[in-house]
C-alpha cells in the first residue's frame, strides 16, 4: 500500500437498541485493522457515528414520552461506552443529527438536483392507520414476492437477496401495530440511477474495489437490468432532515447515513485544523468502508452513484463481512446467544472475544460461527497457555536480574520470528485474520518448545548456572514481546500489559526485528486468567433473563397502564413475611347491602365468610357501587382487622379495593371458583 494517508469506517449503528456481540464483530474487525495500520506507522484515521433519523427513532421517542434528541443523547452514550470496553477506538464518533451532516446533505443534495437526477413521482405507499404514519420499509413485514420467503422486512428478502418496495409484499403488515396497512397515494422524490449504470458496472466490476463473491453479485441481479429509481424521501411525520427545496418531505434515512461518514470526518477535521478535501477529494487517501453483507447493495450502488455525483472520493475498497452465529444457530435473545456488549463485560474479559473472533476471521463474505464450547477451548489453550503462560514462567526467575546484557544465541529462533514480520503484516493487510493468528501461535509453540527444553526451572537451582538462566529467560521473553507485537492490533491491553513488564513501549512494528537486553524486568502481573465455564453460562444466562423481563415490558406496553397511581401512593416501606401473615385476608360474600341515607359515603355490608360466619362491614363505596350490584359478589375482607365503633355501628372488618376515591373505587374480586371462607395467600 503507497497511500499516504487511510481513512476507515465502519457501518453507523442505529440509535434505537443496545450494541450486542453481532454488531461488534464488524467494529473489532475494523479495528483490528485500524490498529494494524496505525502500528506500522501509517496516518490512518477510524471514523463512525451513531444513525439516527427514521421511524423507528420517532416512535419509540413517542412511546416513551421523550425527545428524538433526548432518546438519540442517551443511545449514543451507551454505544460508545459499550464500544470502548471492547478496546473499540474511534477517531471521532459522531451522529447523523448534526449540523455538519445537515449541511453535506444539502450540499450533495444540491450536487444531485444539478445533474438532473431528482425527479417527482406520485406512488403508493403503506399507510398504517392505527399509527397515523407512512410506514418504513423496515417496518412493514410480509412474504418475499420472488422466493416466497414469509417474514421479510419491506425492502430487502434476507433470504434470497431481492429488493423491492414494501408494496410488492405479499400480505403486509404492520410492525408497528400488528394491523394490515393500507395502500395510499404519496408524491415522492427519486434518484435516477440508471443515468449512472455505465459508472456503476465499471466501478463494481474493477478488482479491488469489492469483494468478488459481492461483485459477480450485483452484474448477476442489478447491473444486468436497467436500475430502478431511488426512492430517496419520506412524507411527515419523520424524525429526519426536512429537504429545503421541498417542504414537507424527508431525506430517507439511506441518504443521510452514509453522508454521516463525511460528517464524522468533518468535526474530525475541525478538532485537528485539517481540511475536509484533503480527505475526502484527495488521491493521497484510500478509503475503506467495512460493512456487513445485508447492507451491500446501499453501499455498492446508492453510495457510489452520490459521491459520484458530488465530485467525491470513492471508496477504495469495501470490505463485506457476513454474519455472525451462536452455536451454529441465528442469535435469539430468548436463547441467551444475543448477548449485549454490556452483558458479556459483566462476565467476560473483552480480549477473549476480540482473539476468538481474530481466529476465524477472513477476507471471505462468509458467516462466523461463535462456538461457546470452542470459544472456552481456543482462549484457554491458544491464548493463555501458549502466549501468556509464556511470560509468566520465564520472567519471574530474572525479575531480580533483568534481561541479559548482550542478546544470546538462540538458534535462530528470534531472527526466524522477526523473518516472517512481512508475511505477517500482509495477512492482517488482507483480512486474514485467521491465517495471521495461526502463524503467530506457530512462533508461541517453538518459543514454548524452547522454554521446556532448557527448564529455566531447574538452571535456577544451580548458582554455577545462573547466567545461563538468564540468557534462557532473555530469549523466552523477547520471544514473547515479539509474538505481543504481532498480536498487537488484536489484544491492545496485553500490548500495554507487555510494556509495563518489559519497561520498554512497543513503538511500531518492526520492533520485531530488535531484540531487548539489558534492560529491567518488572514483578509479573496477571495478564489473562482462564475462561470460566461458569462464567459462560452466567453471562448465557443472564441474557435469557433480560429477553424475559423485555418480553414482559412488551407484554405490559399494550395495556398502556399509567404510572400515575404510583407517583401518586408510592410504595410502603418494606415489610417480612411475618409482617404480611399477621394480616387475614379471606374470601367472603356480600349477602346484603343496604344504603345509609345519614350517611355521605357508606354501604352497610353484611358478609358470609361461609356457614353461620357473618361480617359487618362500612364501606366507603357509596359513590361508585349500587346497593343491589353487590349482592352475591366475592370479595376480600380483611378479617383480622380490630372492630371500630362507628356512628352507624359496628364494623367488624375491611374491604379490600383500590382507586383513589368518590367514584373511582374499585373492590378487589376473587376469580371464579374461590369459596367464602378461603384465605387469601
């Protein structure tokens, strides 16, 4: 690579869920390769941002009672917290709702009207008329009108890979509602793509710019027919960018999220006194997007055909990445395999995750597999007991000493590592991932090889030999710091882990090639324990009992049920279960009851707690029940409770009811098949 300057990003997280262990593959993988970058001394910079216009945005702002904005602070808050636990590091993150990106959507919006690539047509779209909006294509739900597929979002079969409009659905239906939308009529604006087709095959079908698997793809299902217009805006309601030349309409969240990688770039720039065209409008700088499969088709054709249009950059390469699966199934929440970032970090050190993954991945636009049973196996044995293990048994016999003056003759063991410095870095250039992991784990075997065979263990307990141990440990811990640098863009913590017990930083990478001598050798501190089963199935564990406590929350949401009369009369303060046995609560039956015309808001109750057991009882109900509504019903008495004088007699108990009072008092009734007499537990 001869580019002097890298600009990366990764696909922008949408603002209206959680990070999960799905998502983050993309981002350790881009990362890994950031890092690798940055490491061999490139000026590489790692942009991202938070998505955050659409529907979804808006309704779930709705149903929470909130701002977009306050709903959009608090998500992107969470992503980067969340990123950052996994060594995830940005060079700026920012979000679609900014200003910058206001601005270059108008800028390339413009750049389009220009090239006479906008035009108006009247459609028919789905309207849900329970929600009183246009529905997204991602929240309609219906069956793919090619293969037939049932439960397809409306833009896109993730089956078979068609694209349509949520229209051309086969029986729809809302996903905001559960109710079968309604076609409309709407005027929309559209992008002609097709006046870019020529621009489009070339770009896509020149090696290098996408994979091939993603190119033979597209000339096989697109650019072998002319290309649909884009639809490219949203009527309101729309939590979005209204489009100044056409009041009342949206920029379509597809138009204003990859632009958001401009505008990252953009407040990047603006915190380091640099220009936006050196970046963006610069032979100097290879662009690299990394993305996942199922959204190829924006970034490979709609993309494109914009920057195009702009005069802007295109990306160098795009980098498509499959998905990723949990003991070989899709992830579900309800099984425990859709794990939250936040979740696993509760359990799990991040560094086992970003090694497993570093050892399956490729350049391939294949899916990942995370095998619990093989993800304990890979760490414990790969990581902690050939690479870690590696430091810890050899630095504590020369903590005293340090490492010896003079590097010793090893038998070409260190030269051989640093020899394979090239085709190393080539791997990880590649997305290679995998390949890099297995030769670097192939130097941990002969260093460990090496250490078995001198026993620095025993060489100690000879004072005539206490040189030689040293030289021993001197090359088993360059050795180490060797396969640490190599292992650098993928564990950060045990790069700094190293630097702490060797003193020395690790600066670039062809610090390979330079071994350390003479130098001090700290106290050993632990670097990586081993993975806990257990510690798997808590984190499993705790996943299925957040889809439990979710799936209730939704459950609850449809009754809508106001916290009102918990703000109201808040909670009492704890009692025992001793506390709660000393009341009697009992199932009884109002056998009459009789109005007091002296009396303002009580009933005369008579109640049979079954047999000859009667009950007097006042109750306050005056306002909201009927005398002659009450006879025969069940209801609970409190029955232990001490009888009070009152001015109409004696009342020998309680009525169990809620309400706050007058005509909103509601007695508390048994379900049917409870007898008189019965406690209440």
């Amino acid at each position: 690579m001869t580019a002097k300057r890298i600009l990366v990003t990764a696909a922008l997280p949408y603002a209206n869920g959680d990070i999960h262990i799905g998502h983050l593959m993309e981002y350790i993988q881009t990362d890994i390769w950031v890092r690798f970058q940055k490491l061999r001394g490139r000026e590489c910079i790692y942009l991202c941002a938070d998505d955050t216009h659409g529907t979804p945005i808006m309704m779930r702002a709705r149903k929470e009672q909130r701002s977009e904005v306050e709903l959009i602070d608090e998500m992107s808050s969470r992503h980067q917290r969340d990123f950052a636990g996994f060594f995830v590091e940005f060079d700026n993150y920012g979000s679609t709702n900014s200003e910058e990106n206001r601005v270059l959507c108008g800028q390339i919006w413009q750049a389009l009207r220009d090239a006479d690539l906008i035009v108006s047509q009247t459609i028919e779209q789905l309207f849900d008329v329970e929600a009183g909006i246009f529905l997204a294509d991602r929240f309609v739900k219906g069956t793919c009108p090619k293969c037939r597929e049932p439960d397809q979002f409306g833009d896109n079969c993730e089956k078979c890979g068609h694209t349509y409009r949520p229209t051309d659905l086969i029986d729809p239906v809302s996903a905001l509602t559960g109710a079968t939308p309604e076609v409309r009529e709407t005027e929309q604006l559209f992008v002609q793509v097709e006046r870019l087709h020529d621009f489009l095959d070339e770009w896509t079908q020149t090696p290098g710019h996408l994979p091939t698997e993603i190119a033979n793809y597209l000339k096989g299902h697109f650019l072998c027919d002319p290309l649909r217009d884009w639809d490219i805006s949203r009527p309101a309601p729309y939590f979005g960018f209204e489009i100044s030349d056409a009041p009342g309409n949206f920029w379509y969240v597809w138009f204003d999220a990859p632009i958001g990688y401009i505008a990252s770039t953009q407040q990047w720039c603006d915190r380091n006194n640099q220009q936006l065209d050196d970046w963006w409008r610069s032979d100097e700088v290879e662009i690299h997007h990394f993305i996942g499969k199922d959204i190829a088709y924006f970034h490979t054709l709609f993309w494109p055909a914009m920057l195009k249009t702009a005069g802007l950059s295109l990306p160098t390469t795009v980098h498509i990445h499959g998905f990723l699966t949990v003991n070989g199934e899709k992830m579900a929440k309800r099984k425990g395999t859709a794990v939250n970032a936040a979740t696993y970090l509760k359990h799990l050190d991040p560094s086992y995750f970003r090694y497993y993954l570093a050892s399956k991945l490729n350049s391939r636009v294949e899916d990942l597999d995370l095998n619990l049973d093989e993800f304990v196996t890979r760490v414990n044995t790969n990581l902690v007991n050939k690479v870690v293990n590696l430091a810890s048994r050899s630095s504590r016999f020369v903590q005293q000493l340090g490492l010896s003056p003079e590097y010793p003759d090893d038998g070409g063991l260190f030269a051989d590592a640093a020899a394979q410095s090239d085709e190393i870095a080539n791997l990880y250039e590649s997305g290679e991932y995998s390949k890099a992991i297995r030769a670097i784990l192939a130097l941990a075997d002969q260093a460990n090889a090496f250490v078995e065979n001198a026993e620095p263990w025993n060489l100690r307990k000879d004072e005539s030999r206490v040189d030689e141990m040293q030289d021993v440990c001197t090359i088993a811990l360059n050795l180490f710091r060797q396969i640490a640098i190599y292992l650098t863009p993928v564990l950060p913590a045990l790069r700094g882990q190293t630097d702490e017990l060797l003193g020395v930083p690790i600066q670039n990478w062809d610090d390979v090639r330079t071994p350390l001598v003479g130098t001090p050798v700290a106290k050993f501190q632990h670097m990586m324990k081993r993975v806990e089963t257990k510690d798997v199935e808590a984190m499993i564990d705790e996943t299925k009992e957040e889809a439990a406590q979710e799936a209730a929350l939704e459950q609850a949401a449809q009754f809508d049920d106001s916290p009102q009369p918990l703000i109201d009369e808040p909670l009492a303060d704890e009692c025992t279960i001793d506390d709660f046995v000393k009341v009697d609560l009992r199932v009884a039956r109002v056998v009459s009851a009789e109005d007091l015309p002296a009396a303002r808001k009580l009933l005369k109750l008579t109640l049979s707690l079954g047999g000859e057991e009667r009950r007097t009882v006042f109750a306050g109900i005056k306002a909201a029940y009927e005398p002659q509504e009450l006879v025969g019903r069940l209801v609970v008495l409190v029955a232990n409770l001490a009888p009070r004088k009152m001015k109409f007699g004696l009342s020998e108990g309680m009525v169990a009811a809620s309400g706050p009072g007058g005509e909103d008092v509601f007695l508390l009734s048994p379900d049917s098949g409870a007898q008189p007499g019965q406690r209440v537990h």
